[in-house]
C-alpha cells in the first residue's frame, strides 16, 4: 500500500537505504524540479512511517549529494545536482595516488581522452558547419603568453570548453571540467619534467590546424597526440 507515492515502511524505521530510495522515487514518479518543494518533516514521517532521527540522518545524505536542499526555516526542496562529490572523491584518490603508483591520476588523464577523442567527429562536423572564429583567439592568446615563457592555464580549458559547448551536452562539460579541476591540483607535483609553454601553444594550434582540414581522424590523431605529452610526465 502506498501513501501519496510514498511505500509506508513496515519495520524499517531505521533503514537509511529505505528512506533514501523512496525520497528518490518520490522526486523521480513526479517529474520534480530542482528548487521544486517537498512534503514538510511531519508529513514525511507519517507517509513512510519512520522516526524523525532516521529521517534527518537519510535526508542530510540527499543533501550531501545535492539530491534535495534544505532551506533552514524555508521547507525542503529538490536539489540541483552537481558533480561535487565526484570532484571531491577525484581529488582525494589524485592526491593518495600521488604518494603511490599515480595509478588513479594516470585513469583521470585516461578517462578524458577517451571522451574528447570519442567525440571528435562530433567536433568536426559543428566546426566545418559553424566555423572557427571562436578558437582562434584563444589560440593567439595561448602563443603570445609562451611567447613570454607563460603558462595558459585560462586559455587552455576555453579553447577545449569552446570544442564541447557546441553540442549541446552539458554533462560533458561537467565531467571534463571536473577532471580538469582534479588534475590541476597534482600537477605541479607530477613527477617528470613539465612541457613548456611553447610545448602547450604548439599542441593546441596542431589541434586548430587539423579541425580546419575536416579530418575527423587528423584531429582525434592529435588530440591523442595532445594527451600523450601529457602522459609523457607520468611515465619518467
């Protein structure tokens, strides 16, 4: 039997796994948005039939995944989910990886390449279409500043925001920016010899370069190209 969506718990008062999946499926059966209001604290505990303990403790788990938000004297609402545990359980690995065998920082690089080289032809298509005028600049931005023996590291997550925006796939974004973010923290710890500026410059206008041929297979070449010099330092 059911109560407005909710399964009422039959013994399973203190069963936090319970609590959060009839949470979950309670946002899901009515299409919730975030910022979409849920049921008041009392109205729970009746409609599951759980205590107020077990309930607090389930739904600050919801919370800390950012399934629902709790306004303190406003109710509680469906949260906006983000990525942030994720991020925050990259970096931790990252940083435990990077006392060891930099297993987990060598699977972050990998997991990135595969997505961006997995959506080259994707890429390609939008550019040969839409043009480049949005990479260019930041291109010349990337070699004035190795010019000067500068490191970009501003310009080089727009240039590969810029690749990806495009199409229209937000999660992509999230999950490479989230890597991004991760590896940024250990990588002036890496242990073998960082390539230089110009280094950097040269990779991303060879990724210019070959994007204006039309060559989907020359351009996912180099991103993997790209990637390697960057693999180059974890392998010394």
């Amino acid at each position: 039997m059911t109560t407005g969506g909710l399964s009422r718990a039959r013994g399973a008062a203190g069963n936090q796994s319970f609590i959060r999946d009839q949470m979950k499926s309670y946002i899901l059966e009515r299409g919730l948005k975030a910022g979409d209001p849920l049921p008041n604290e009392q109205e729970l505990m009746a409609q599951l039939g759980v205590g107020r303990h077990p309930l607090r403790e389930a739904m600050k788990a919801l919370q800390a995944v950012g399934i629902i938000e709790i306004r303190h004297g406003y109710g509680t609402y469906v949260g906006e989910v983000s990525l942030q545990s994720l991020e925050d359980g990259l970096a931790f690995r990252m940083s435990q990886s990077m006392a060891g065998d930099l297993r987990d920082v060598q699977n972050v690089l990998e997991v990135r390449q595969a997505i961006e080289v997995g959506l080259a032809d994707d890429v390609v298509a939008h550019f040969t279409s839409h043009g480049y005028d949005s990479l260019e600049p930041i291109v010349e931005r990337m070699e004035a500043k190795a010019e000067s023996g500068e490191y970009f590291p501003d310009e080089d997550w727009a240039f590969h925001q810029a690749l990806y925006e495009p199409l229209g796939n937000a999660l992509v974004i999230d999950l490479l920016s989230v890597f991004w973010r991760t590896f940024a923290q250990v990588d002036v710890r890496l242990p073998g010899a960082r390539y230089s500026p110009a280094d950097a410059a040269t990779w991303h206008r060879d990724l210019l370069n070959t994007l204006q041929t039309g060559d989907s297979d020359a351009f996912a070449h180099s991103m993997k190209k790209h990637f390697h010099g960057i693999h180059s330092r974890l392998d010394d």
